[in-house]
C-alpha cells in the first residue's frame, strides 16, 4: 500500500513536472516564434526605409554638390576674367602710351588673340571709337554711358546681347602728345559659356555609388511648358552619343507612367525634387529607379542623377532566408532542451525527498561561515579605502610646495555661494628667479603663502605659478586684509638665506574667479592701481572682447594678404617736389581701412607683430627698388633687439639693393643706446641707410644724446610742435630753437602735420627742409603710386 502511494506520488510528481517543462517549452517557443516574425517584419521596413533614403540622400548629395560646383566655378571664373579684364587695359595703356599711334591696330589685335575672351576698343578723349575687335563696342550710346561711369572701375552694362563687364583707362600717348581711352569688355553670357564647358567636362568624368556606376546628366530646358522638345540633352556620361538628342515631355516609362509631366511640374514649382518611375534594363525586366532633378535657372538646366532600387530585394531575399535558418535552429535547440529538462525532472522528482534537507543544511552552514567572512572583509576594506580616499583628495586638492589649498579646492569650496575671490600675483617673480635661483624663489612663495595663511586669512589658497587666492563673504573686509598684507610686506620684507627680498604684487577682486582675473590682469596693466575690484565701469570686459575680436581680425588679414602699405609724400620745400616717402601700415577689414592705432598693440601681444613688420618690408622695398624715390619705414625697439627680424631685414635690404634709399623712422629712447642697439645701428649706417628719430620734440628731447650717442642724420618734428604754429608764438619760437640748433650739427630737418598752406609758408620761413601732411596729400595705397 505504501509502496503503491509511493509510486503513484512519483509518477504524478514526474509527470506534473514534466508537463510542467513541456508547456513551458511549447509557449516559449511560440512566444520567440512571433516575436521574431514580428521584427522581421519591421527589420524588412526599416530596411526597405533606410535603402531608399540612402539612396535618396547620395543621388541629392550629388546634385547639389554639381550645383556648389557651377556656382563656386561662376564667382571663380567670374573674378578671374575681371581680374584679367583690368590686367588687360592697364597692360594694353602702358604698351599704347609708347607706340607710334599707326601701330594701334596690330598691337590691340595681337592682344585679342591672346584674350579670345574679351573685346577691346580704342576711343579718342570725346569718346569717338578709333578701333575696336567687335562691332557692338562701336555703339555710342552705350560708349558714352561708360565714359559717364567713370575710370579705373568694373563698369556693369545692360546691352542686347546681355550683361557687358567693362574697364575703361585713360593715357596720353607719348609720341603724338594725345589723349586716348581704351576699354576692354566680357559678356556675361561668355563667362556662363566658359563655366557650362567647364561643368559639363567634370560632369563626364563623374562617378559615385558603391559600385562606382553612379552619375549625373544635365538637360538644357527649351520649353517650361512640356512638349516633344521640352530639353535637349547637354551630358550624358553613359551615352555620349545622345548629347543633343531632344528629349519629349509625353514619353512613358516602362509602366505607361508620363514621369516626364512630373518633370516639368518640379521645375515650374518647387524646383527640385524625386521622381520614381520603371525602366527596362538589359534582362527584359522591369525596375524600378528614383531620380532627383533640380533646375539651375541661371543657365535653364535641369540636373539630372537616378539609382535602379534593384539591391533592396536582394538585402529582403537575404533577410529572410536568415530568418528562416534561424527559426529552425530555434526550434533545434527547444526539442533538445525540452529533453533535457524532462530527463532532470524525473532525476529530481527521485531523489529530491532524500537529498533535498541535507543539501539545504549543508549550503546553509557554508553560507553562515562564508557571510561572516564577508562581513568581516567588507570592514576593513570600507575602512581602507576611506583613508586612501582621503589621503588622494588631500593630495589632489593641496598645493605641494605651500601646502596651501590649490585652485580645484577653490573652485569646490566656493561652488553655489556668494562670496568675493580677491587674486594675487606676485611683481617680477621671474627676476626674482632669474636672480636668486628657483630654490630661493620657491622659498619666497612658501614665506609669502605663510604670511597670507597665518597672518592674513585661512581662507587662502596657492594657484598657478606665482598667484595666490583669498576668498571672503565682505568685500570691505576683504579690501582690509589686502591692505593689511600690502603693510605687512612694506615692512617686513623676506628674509631668506641671508638674502634680503623685497615683493610686492598686484591684485583683482571678483564675485568670480572670472571677474577676479580679468580686474587682476587691469591692475598689472595700469600699475598705478595695485589693488582693483572688479565693476562694469571698468570695461574690462568689454576691452577683452575688442581684444579677441581684433586678434580675429589681424589673422585674417595676414591670411588674406589685407596688410597694406600706405605712403605718404614728403616734400623738399626749396623745389616744391616730393623726393621721399614715409610707408604706414594700415590693415583691410569689410571694406574698411584700419589705421595702427585700432592693431599695432594686440598683435605686440598676440605675436603677429614681427609678421606685420616682414609683410610691411617685403611690400615696400619691392615696390620702391625699381622707383626713384627714397623711403622710410618706422621700426620700434623691440624690432632692434629681435635677431630673427634684423637677419630678416638685413636679407631683405640685400635682396632689393635699397640701402641707397631706405630711412629708417625710431622713436626717441634711452635704450637705443644700449650696445645691442647701438651695434645694429652703425651696421645699418655703414651700409649707407639713414637713421632719422620720429615724433623728436613730444617729449623727452636731447641733442647731447643725439650728436654723441646715435648715428641720426635726420629730425622728424612731432605734429604737436606744427599744427598751432601759425596761432601760437610759443610753438613758433620752440620751433625756430630747434631748428637752429639742428642746422648747427647738420641735421635734416622735416615737418609733420602740414596742414594747410599758411603752417607751409613759415616752415619755409624758418628753413626747415621737408613737409609732410595732408596740406599735400593723405596717405594713399603704395599700389597706387
């Protein structure tokens, strides 16, 4: 009997379970079954969606970088031919201004052969043609319409033929003394003409698409409407043979669709847009295809690229063929684990009563003994890593020569309060280092963190190099511990092996580390104000801005060659001639011309200044080694103790052969008579350069200094002595005192600011010898000279 219960109690345990595993398997697997089948699904739309709109996006990428293309080769073509437009009539007037007036013809038809492009014409001062390479140029109303525009410009005419581009010179021709006008001219539509060749070589030539078989046609559009000569074919890379074949708006597809119609709707609408239609192709077969078209109206193109959507039943094909492989492994796998599952049922539902209590008591013995282990492991090591943690957060948060808190400390401890940082940067540290060696100047940062951390605050901090941070919520307070440390330093200066050492520093004071540095970097460039607090009226911000702003601007124009050279003339006044020149520098931005004022310092503080200087020099002495003038550049001191710069100038006088003419312009200074200074000085003078001071009488001005210690030879008087002259006797009689004395040790003398013809005439009085100002002219482009 208990046998029987025990028997039955096993099987209906062995078969309960395993009914139990092979429901589960069965359920499982349908649940996998659909699950599968529906992504399959959606993997075939998503890729169906993804294979199209890849397609798509190539086909549209490739057309509109065809358009960048024609547009970029427009402007190209378009600033090169005007370019060459200009070249041509200053080159033509230069070589007509020469020529025997019978000799015209034959020069001006040489030089069309040369520029098939363009159309030249010749014109008396009246504007009556004398010759011209195309009839149309002989058309008055037109001629005289660009005399009324003026010289030395692009002139833009509307004529029948189109938009005319024109330049037009004016030259007195040396042999027969008379005054002619030559003009020379493109069309529009000749330009258009040089870039459609242009694209459409580069559109034969074009392939894209994985397989490299993709392509794009042009069609030039002859109807809008539609018919059966809507476009005629303009590139064709697969068919060459069918350029200029017409093509006809009411042809069907494969399907009897007219996708043509659609066509002629994009381009009269939205002007750019896809088009599905169905081909046959080389198997019999129809396929389907996608194009994109988009007009080009300036030359009534319409662009053409299409992709076959062949692949994407391949990839469906594939997909799906995977899908089923899988489903059958799937199903593989259930069986054998279902077996699997029912074999261990009845192995479990034999043995479980008997085995089942021991190996819960023995797991349960192991689990205590092992949980008590852990307990014990995960104490000491909670401990361990807090102190390691706290060892590591004090060591990345500490300064290691002050062991003050450092900047990442800071930035933490004031996170999300209100509170004032005041920086402090020590004066001439450098020197300090340089002086005394880097282990008293470290010493001097550990005495200095001393005092501000004992002394002044323990809300100090030590930053980068020799900065220093105190932090507090009351700036007036604040303001008193500055002032208490300037005291302290006054009067108790370091003492540090033996060595006695005097520091002082300047600082910034911020509701921010921001604010803080920018009103410390105001403070160390007006050393008159030690200690600053940061305030809008300052302008700190706004200077910093300008000075970002304009070190975009200087990069920009060195990068675009917009560093011009200016001149301005200088003139003899006993003959009334300009003999010299002074070259400026001046910089192009947006059309504008930017004096030094608004440049010179922030590239000094950016490092574009030496590439000023060298672009100014190879500018100049280029323009006025083959000009018989002579020329001065201003030069500053750091320009003189710059080794690279004086090999470079040196180079450069050599190359040119200008020491005959070059005068280099200085501002007075007792550092030009350091030896350094003083040495480059005297090459300069042994190479026959002339060395003039600029700007002599506004301020410190010494003869003593300049007869005994510097190679001068020339005065240049400051404008501030010239331009009241005529209204003030006390500038007259400075000015005559300097001139006497200058003429005493023979030195030239010149004048600035020369404004008007009464400051002229007593110039001239006094026996000054050259005027400069804008009494004779502005300064102007040495291009122009």
């Amino acid at each position: 009997m208990e046998n029987n219960l025990k028997n039955k109690i096993l099987t209906i345990n062995f078969y309960s379970i395993s009914l139990i595993v092979l429901i589960f398997s069965i359920l499982n697997f349908i649940v996998v079954y659909f699950v599968l089948n529906d992504t399959y699904k959606k993997e075939i739309s998503i890729i169906k969606e993804q294979y199209i709109s890849s397609q798509k996006a190539i086909i549209k990428n490739q057309i509109n970088n065809c358009i960048d293309f024609i547009n970029h080769t427009r402007r190209l073509e378009k600033k090169s031919k005007l370019r060459q437009l200009k070249t041509n009539v200053q080159a033509l007037s230069n070589v007509l201004s020469f020529s025997n007036p019978k000799n015209f013809k034959a020069i001006i038809l040489n030089f069309k052969i040369k520029s098939p492009f363009f159309d030249i014409g010749l014109s008396d001062i009246h504007g009556n043609i004398v010759f011209a390479t195309n009839k149309s140029i002989n058309h008055s109303q037109l001629r005289h319409k660009a005399l009324k525009k003026g010289f030395g410009k692009i002139i833009i005419l509307n004529t029948k033929k189109g938009i005319k581009y024109s330049y037009i010179l004016k030259f007195r021709n040396k042999i027969d003394n008379k005054e002619y006008i030559i003009g020379n001219s493109i069309f529009q539509s000749t330009l258009d003409n040089i870039v459609k060749k242009i694209v459409i070589d580069r559109v034969n030539t074009l392939r894209f698409g994985a397989n490299n078989n993709g392509y794009i046609s042009i069609g030039e559009i002859l109807n809008y409407h539609g018919g059966k000569a809507f476009a005629k074919i303009v590139a064709l890379p697969i068919k060459p043979s069918w350029v200029g074949r017409l093509l006809d708006s009411d042809t069907p597809d494969a399907k009897g669709n007219f996708y043509r119609k659609k066509y002629i709707d994009i381009i009269n609408t939205t002007g750019e847009g896809f088009v599905k239609y169905w081909f046959y192709k080389e198997d019999k077969n129809i396929h389907p295809k996608i194009s994109y078209i988009k007009l080009y109206k300036p030359f009534n193109w319409v662009i053409f690229s299409g992709v076959y959507l062949d692949d994407i039943q391949k990839i469906v094909n594939h997909k799906k063929e995977m899908t089923k492989k899988e489903m059958e492994n799937i199903f593989s796998i259930y069986l054998i684990i279902s077996a699997i599952f029912l074999i261990i049922a009845y192995m479990v539902s034999k043995y479980e009563n008997n085995i089942l209590n021991e190996i819960i008591e023995d797991y349960e013995k192991v689990i205590d003994k092992k949980n008590q282990e852990l307990v014990e492991i995960n104490k000491n090591l909670e401990k361990e890593v807090e102190e390691k943690t706290e060892e590591l957060l004090e060591f990345l948060l500490t300064d290691t020569l002050t062991n003050l808190p450092n900047r990442e400390k800071l930035i933490l401890d004031i996170r999300d309060k209100e509170v004032y940082i005041a920086i402090l940067n020590l004066d001439s540290f450098k020197e300090i280092n340089d002086f005394y060696g880097i282990d008293i100047g470290d010493e001097v940062l550990r005495k200095f963190a001393h005092i501000i951390k004992y002394s002044i605050s323990e809300n100090s901090y030590k930053l980068s190099a020799d900065e220093f941070a105190i932090v507090d919520d009351d700036l007036e307070k604040l303001e008193k511990l500055i002032q208490k440390l300037v005291d302290i330093l006054s009067h108790h200066p370091l003492e540090i092996y033996d060595e006695i050492i005097n520091i002082s520093f300047n600082c910034g004071i911020g509701k921010t580390l921001i604010e803080a540095d920018m009103a410390l970097k105001y403070a160390k460039k007006h050393k008159y104000e030690a200690v600053v607090v940061f305030s809008e009226e300052l302008n700190i911000a706004k200077e910093y801005e300008k000075n970002i702003k304009w070190k975009s601007i200087i990069n920009e124009a060195i990068a675009k060659d917009n560093i011009l050279a200016y001149v301005q003339p200088i003139v003899n006044n006993k003959t009334k001639k300009t003999e010299k020149y002074e070259c400026l520098v001046r910089l192009k931005h947006n059309d504008e011309i930017y004096s030094p004022y608004y440049f010179l310092d922030i590239a000094k503080h950016t490092g574009k200044y030496y590439k000023i200087q060298q672009i100014m020099v190879e500018k100049t002495f280029a323009k006025f080694s083959k000009l018989d003038y002579s020329f001065s550049i201003n030069l500053a001191l750091q320009d003189l103790v710059n080794d690279k710069f004086k090999n470079f100038l040196l180079e450069q006088i050599d190359k040119y052969q200008v020491q005959n003419k070059l005068i280099i312009e200085l501002l007075e200074d007792d550092a030009l008579l350091e030896s350094e200074v003083l040495e480059f000085l005297y090459i300069l003078k042994n190479k026959n350069i002339k060395i003039a001071i600029d700007d002599f009488g506004s301020g410190y001005s010494n003869f003593a200094y300049l007869i005994k210690g510097l190679p001068v030879s020339i005065l240049k008087i400051d404008g501030s002595l010239v331009k009241d002259i005529a209204k003030s006797q006390k500038d007259y009689k400075l000015l005559r005192s300097i001139t006497k004395m200058a003429k005493e040790f023979d030195f030239e003398l010149v004048a600035e600011f020369v404004e008007n013809k009464e400051i002229y005439e007593i110039l001239k009085e006094l026996d000054i010898d050259y005027s400069q100002g804008y009494y004779f002219s502005a300064p102007f482009d040495i291009n122009n000279l």
